[in-house]
C-alpha cells in the first residue's frame, strides 16, 4: 500500500485531494497490484519561498527496478506538475521502504 505525502506553502490553491487521487491513478497504471495509496496534504503558513515537495513512497518488489522506477517517477511529475498552476519550487521524492516495516488494517 504506497503512501504519498504533499507538503507546501499556504499560498499555493492546491487541490490535493485531486492530487492524491492522480498519484494513485499513476502508480496503479504502473503496477497494478499495488494497491490504495494513503495520502495527506500539509500546507504550512511558515514558508521560506512558495514550494510543493511530494514524496511518495512504496515497498521494495523484485519487478521495481531502475527502470520501472524513473519511469513511474516521470509520470508522477507529469502528472502532479500539471495539477499545479502557480510558480514555485518543486521535489518529488519516490522512496522505498526497507524490510522493517509493517502495514496492514487496524481493526479494534
């Protein structure tokens, strides 16, 4: 199950619920089996110049090379980049988590 979070200045007009949905499309078109992908927006009123920074990140799978990485990494550029129509600065990081973590459902 990816993660994706979106951190950037408030005076940005984002619309990241949209944004969380277009990276879960990307990433689905990639690989399919990779499930929903959680999201949160933080925007943040203490800013030093307007930025976004995007990381998204999923687990370690043997057909996630390097290819397959730059390859989904443009496409959730594209994609978030033209969800954005005001000038700033902005990262995209697609990381992968190590063999010491666990995810699954909370049911209490």
């Amino acid at each position: 199950m990816p993660h994706a979070e979106i951190k950037y200045s408030s005076d940005l007009d984002l619309d990241i619920p949209a944004i969380l949905a277009e990276i879960e499309q990307v990433i689905l078109s990639h690989d399919d089996g990779a499930g929903d992908c959680k999201g949160r927006g933080y925007p943040t009123d203490a800013y030093h110049h307007t930025h976004v920074a995007v990381k998204v990140s999923v687990l370690v799978k043997p057909h996630r090379d390097a290819d397959f990485s730059n390859r989904l990494l443009a496409a959730l550029r594209m994609a978030i980049t033209a969800r954005i129509s005001a000038p700033c600065a902005f990262s995209l990081e697609m990381a992968y988590t190590g063999p010491f973590y666990i995810t699954g459902e909370h049911h209490p």
